[in-house]
C-alpha cells in the first residue's frame, strides 16, 4: 500500500493549474447571473423612481402650485380651471393608514406573542401556515369583503347611511396588514435567545413575566419595524382601499365620513386622462408623494432592524 | 454498603435534608435519562455531582426546579421533596418551586437588563408590599458585596449586564438569586464557560456561601468537585453509583466504577 502509494506520487504529473474547466465556466455562469439578479433590485428601483418623477416632472416645476398642493383639500383635476389640492387625498391615506395600525397593532402583536412564547408544537405550526395563508388572499378578495360584507355590517350596527368609509377601509387595511406584521414579530421574538427566557423562568417569573419584562424589551426594535412595515404596506395597498373607503374626497371629521386615498385616486383617475397632459402629470406627482412616503417608512424600518442586530452581537 | 449509607441519611428524613429524590426516573421522548434515582443532599454542605457526560446529573439537577419540563418532551415518575415540599404533585407549581430554588447555568445567562435590575429581577416578580428604592439599593448592594462584585461594579449599576466580563457576568448571576432569600442553589457546570483565574473566584465564592446556603454542584471537573465540596455523588449512565463524603470518594472509592472514572479510566 504504501508502496503503491510512493510510487504514483512519483510518477504523477502536476495537474495544471490555469486550466478553465466545467466547474469554472459554471462558477463564472452562477457569479454573473447572480450578479444581475442582485442589481437589478437597484435598476428596477432607479428606473422605476425616475419614470415616476420625469412624467411629472413639467407640470411640478411649471404649472403646479405647490402651497395649494399641500394645503388645500380640494381635488378637482378635469374642473376648469382645474384644482390640485391633495391634503384630503393625504388625510384620507393617513387616517386609513393610522385606523388600520390601531386594529393591525393588538391583533399582529397578540398573534405573534402568541404562537412564538406560548403555542407549542403541531398547533404553533399550523397558525403560522394559517397566517402566511391570509397574507396570500388577493387584495381585490379584501376590496370584495370590504364592500359586501363589513359595508353592510356596519350599516346594520351603526346605523349609517353608507357603508363604504373610513372605518370600513381601515378594518380592511388592519386585517390586510395584520399576517405580514405578525410575521415579522414572531421573527423578532423568536430571536430573543432562549437563555434569557430560561434565566427568567428560574428566577421564579411566569410566561406572561418573561414575556413582558424579557422578551417583549428585548425584541423592541424588530416589533417596531413589524410595525413600520405594516404601516408602509397601508399606505401602498390601492384596490381594496378604493373598494372599501368610499372614495369621496372629503376631510374626514369621523369613521363613518366616506374617504379616498392617494393610491386609489390614481388607479381610479389615470385611465381617464390624455398622456401627458396636467392632470395625468399632476397623478405622477402623487406618485412621487406615495413613493417617497413607503421609501421613507422601509428605509426607516430596515434601519431600525439593522440597529437592533448591531446591538445584539 | 452505599446503599446502607444511603438509606441511613434517608431515614431521619425531613429538616435535615434540602433535596431528596426518590425513585426518580425521566424521559426525554423515549430516552430514558434517569433511572430509579435516589438521593439525599443534606442542608448546608456543597454537594457535588460527577459523571460522564450524558449519565444525567444536569438532568437530575433541571429536575429540582422543573426547570427541564421547558422542553415539551420530558416526562418524570417519582417524586422530589426539595425543603420539605413535593415538587412533583399535583397542587405544586413550577413558579412557586423555581422562586424557593436559586438556579446558576453553564454559561453566564445575565439577563439583557442593568446590572441592578437583573439584582432585583426576581424580588420585582412577586412582591407582596411596595418596596422603596432604598430598600432596593440595599438589597443590591448586600446581593452584590456576597459576591465580591460591589466594589467593581458599584459605579456602573444601570450599566447593561451583558457588558461585563464573564466571571462578573456568572457572579451577577449568583447575586441576583440571593435578594429573595433562596435556601437551595443548583448549579449546572457554573465554572465551565470561565478561565481557570475566573473559575477559582467563582469556586472561591461558592465556599464562601456554603452554610448559609445549600449548594448541588454539577461539575465535569474531578479538581473541582475534589476542591470544592462536602459530598459527592458520581452518576453513571442515569444511575446513581456512588454517594459518600468527598474525601472518602477520592481516597476509598467504594464501587468499581467510581474508581475507574475518578482515575480517569474513561469518562
């Protein structure tokens, strides 16, 4: 054996060392494709932001009055003169938005604490199968919902004259938020390490201790961007809003009052207008704002994750 | 002849003993980690455990304070009295259990709080009055100074306790079990995760706290159970083989086993 062995190296040529074989040109294929597909997150973004910004880039410099854009709640684009004034539209997204944080928040959070310090095992495993499921449902699913079932609920309790309104579009907008925040905060809670649940359970402290005095503390950060996330995904979801809010552009004073959200306003409103002209570069504009607004929200959310795993090591 | 000596300390029973097992044997699943066990650790002495890895002495540890039944898969029969009490009825709970035992673990485990609040963690989950600030000043620095940590820690009390070295983190740990007052520590391989300067300060400490406190020390470490305790009891494959006054067991094994594994025959 050993012999043999003594013998082959001696007589054992060098392999070269600059040959490109199968392997390289399939390493090289995988590094390229690789490579585009991670950029292209960054081209798509770029472009797609650009675009937005130079089909309304004319109309924004020249013609748009930016004080009335931002202060007066009058929308009245095919009116002439025509009338710009975008504040209901913004109030309507944000009170939607805020409405829907305020029923997404309790039910996301009480759902991730849940399954991740207190369902255990088959049951654990099916609620999260469960949740993913509810954030597959087609946001048109929820648009449908909104109007034929909690519209003439609502109705029903409240006595009310139409259905479709504030409150409507915020308890859609809650339910379609909610799975994907839970999501995100069972993450946050699941990476709490265990030493420090076990540290506390012998110490003495019961469930709902470790999970309010340990856990839920430690895992503040990643809640928050839970949060953040659910809010980014309020402001963007257009369909089921436009199905459910009403979509009457109105200062909402209450719940009941009928809304219309930026995003709704330019899914309902862009396929009427002539390309190019104000009132489709004026929809643009919103986008921009839409835009901007979601940016701003993830950015600060990934910040805040990104933080928060700083500080863990 | 350990058996008689066994039976002998079980006898009298009651006041004189901090744990007593009996027939205490454990499943994780289908695996049987512990085997008809029967132990009697005395009050106020440092009682080591030793044994291979795997022969059940963390386990039997975990099983004073139920702290094992975390993982969904354990399963006991037999009971332990630990104090006086049955830790396995039915009426007992595992909170009220774990508040009565103080629990050290391998390695440092402060929690991501202040040094002061990990101190007064466990006062703060169940107290009955209203307990000033300066009642709890006291009580971390009396924690604290039982562990020779107060005069390196006294200036940076709301620091994050996850920031200290490691022998001051296992030594925080200590502290913050004694604010309520536990008679019995168990103590999982508290040395292992430290150097041998770090370990001898913890050994150190844990003498020092020896008769005001009862301690179960599981070690992988024949030095140190040799070092830094009263009684031993060797385990082997989820049996108990061997429990006797530490300088007996090191000098005059009494069982064939015990012997191999103290002369490092296997293990």
């Amino acid at each position: 054996m050993t012999l043999r062995h003594t013998d082959t190296l001696a007589t054992k040529q060098t392999a070269p060392v600059d040959q490109r074989d199968r392997a390289w040109w399939l390493d090289f294929t995988a590094k390229t494709v690789v490579f585009f597909g991670g950029i292209s997150a960054i081209i798509f973004i770029v472009s797609i932001f650009l675009f937005i910004a130079t089909q309304g880039l004319d109309f924004a410099v020249h013609r748009l009055n930016w004080a009335d854009f931002f202060t007066s709640p009058i929308w009245r684009p095919t009116s002439s003169p025509p009338q710009y004034g975008a504040l209901a539209l913004i109030c309507g997204t944000a009170s939607i938005s805020l409405l829907a944080m305020l029923i997404a928040v309790p039910f996301s959070l009480g759902a991730a604490i849940y399954i991740g310090e207190f369902a255990s095992g088959k049951k654990r495993e099916w609620l999260k199968i469960l949740i993913e499921l509810l954030a597959a449902i087609p946001s048109v699913v929820w648009g449908v919902i909104g109007l034929h079932v909690i519209g003439p609920a609502l109705v029903n309790i409240f006595h009310i004259d139409i259905g479709l309104c504030l409150l409507n579009a915020g308890i859609i907008l809650g339910l379609m938020a909610a799975p994907i925040m839970t999501t995100i905060a069972e993450d946050a809670l699941r990476a709490v390490p265990d030493t420090y649940r076990e540290a506390a359970e012998a110490l003495g402290a019961t469930r709902w201790q470790v999970v309010w005095r340990v856990v839920l503390p430690h895992a503040r950060p990643g809640l928050s961007a839970a949060v953040l996330l659910g809010i980014g995904r309020a402001f963007g979801e257009t369909i089921a809003v436009l199905m459910a809010s009403g979509h009457a552009i109105v200062m909402p004073t209450s719940v009941f009052d009928s809304v219309r959200a930026l995003t709704a306003t330019v899914a309902a409103e862009l396929g009427e207008t002539a390309q190019g002209d104000d009132h489709y570069q004026a929809l643009f504009v919103l986008g921009v704002l839409l835009f901007g607004i979601t940016f701003v929200i993830n950015l600060t959310a990934d910040r805040i994750i990104r933080g928060s795993r700083r500080q863990a090591t | 002849m350990w058996r008689a000596a066994l039976a002998e300390k079980t006898q009298p029973a009651g006041t004189n003993l901090a744990i007593e097992a009996i027939d205490q044997n454990l499943w994780y699943g289908s695996f049987q980690a512990l085997h008809e066990v029967n132990l009697a650790v005395e009050r106020g002495i440092v009682t080591a455990m030793i044994g291979p890895s795997g022969c059940g002495k963390s386990t039997f540890l975990r099983s004073c304070n139920r702290i094992n039944e975390r993982l969904g898969y354990v399963r006991t029969t037999g009971t332990i009295h630990v104090l006086g009490f049955d830790v396995y009825s039915k009426d007992a709970s595992a909170i009220q259990v774990r508040r009565q035992i103080g629990m050290v673990f391998q390695r440092p485990n402060p929690l991501p709080l202040s040094i002061r609040d990990n101190v007064l963690f466990a006062s703060r989950l169940h107290r009955e009055r209203r307990v000033t600030r300066a009642d709890e000043a006291v009580m971390v620095e009396s924690a604290l100074r039982e562990v020779l940590l107060w005069d390196r820690v006294k200036d940076r009390l709301d620091q994050k306790a996850t920031l200290l070295s490691l022998e001051e983190q296992q030594k925080l740990c200590i502290a913050r079990l004694l604010p309520t007052k536990p008679t019995l520590l168990l103590m999982d391989e508290p040395c292992s995760a430290l150097d041998p300067e770090a370990t001898s300060a913890i050994e150190d400490l844990i003498w020092s706290l020896r008769g005001n406190y009862t301690i179960l020390i599981v070690t992988h470490n024949m030095a140190q159970a040799r070092r830094a305790s009263d009684e031993c009891v060797f385990m082997l494959l989820g049996r108990v083989i061997e429990h006797a006054r530490t300088d007996v067991m090191f000098v005059t094994p009494a069982r064939q086993e015990t012997a191999d594994y103290i002369e490092g025959r296997f293990g």
